[in-house]
C-alpha cells in the first residue's frame, strides 16, 4: 500500500489502494473528500480560514475557500463521479488561555470556513471530529474511505 503524507498547506489526490495522511493537527483542518464509486479521494491541511489573514495567498491550498475547489476539479479531472463527499478533522483550540474572554480561536475559524466552503461547493459533510484542545492525525483510506483520526490525548476513531 501507497502513503502519501500531506504537509501544511498542501494537498494529495489519489485512488485505490493508497493512505493519504497528515500529522500534527492542531487548529489546522484535514479535509477529505472521496467519491465512493472510483475509490477517489484527497486530502488538504489547511492553515487558515481565509486568505484575508495571510500575507502570501498564492497557495490554494492554505484556505478551504479555495482549496475544496481545488480538490473537486482534481478529482474530477481523475474521474470522479459528482458524488464526493466529505469528512473533516482538526480544529482544536491549543492555546484556548491566550484567547480573551469571547473571542473566537482559530481552530473554531477554520471549521466554521470549511464547513461554509463545503457548503458553497456543494459537497455534503458526513463526518467531522473538529475541536477540543488536543492535536490529531490524519489517514485516509482511499480503498474504502475510512479517515482514521489519532490523537494521544483522545485516543483513536474511525470516521
């Protein structure tokens, strides 16, 4: 079996018999997307929520508002059918004492951004392990779609 590790601000798009992972979620967002009928998927590590927060916003893939349609166009590019769905980890607040009283955190930012550029592109979210205060882990199982999440503090689950 093929891994290919995706890094900050990156993406990977495969299919079949490949795990497509990331480590060292934080307030970051993993996003897979995966088309049951091909057995395509990807995978993105978003940073931000939105490119107005960045200086550099020449990567698609540190926003979900532009990195989900990123992921669609490949996967269709590959074949995938017009049934892709959706699955998304991270998100945590891992400095939640820095945060004054009512104000938003980061990883709460970016699920709200993902979940809203999913939304917007049409693809429907079916599983999500976002939040808490502890880092995650990410491999996704393109042979059947699976998302494992590994966290030391929460343990280990399946999406």
């Amino acid at each position: 079996m093929t891994e290919i590790r995706v890094k900050v601000a990156d993406y990977a798009v495969a299919q079949g018999n490949v795990i497509i992972s990331s480590v060292g979620l934080g307030s970051c967002i993993a996003i897979a997307l995966y088309d049951a009928r091909t057995s395509i998927g990807g995978l993105a590590h978003i940073l931000v929520p939105s490119p107005a927060l960045a200086r550099d916003t020449s990567n698609p893939a540190k926003f979900p508002t532009t990195a989900v349609p990123l992921l669609v166009a490949e996967m269709r590019r590959r074949g995938a059918s017009a049934d892709i769905t959706a699955k998304i980890a991270g998100g945590a607040s891992m400095f939640a004492s820095l945060i004054p009283a009512g104000g938003i955190n980061m990883g709460e930012r970016n699920a709200v951004a993902t979940r809203d550029a999913l939304h917007d592109a049409g693809v429907p979210l079916v599983a999500e392990d976002v939040g808490g205060d502890y880092g995650r882990s990410v491999y996704f199982y393109l042979a059947n779609g699976r998302l494992e999440i590994r966290s030391l503090k929460a343990g280990d689950r399946d999406l």
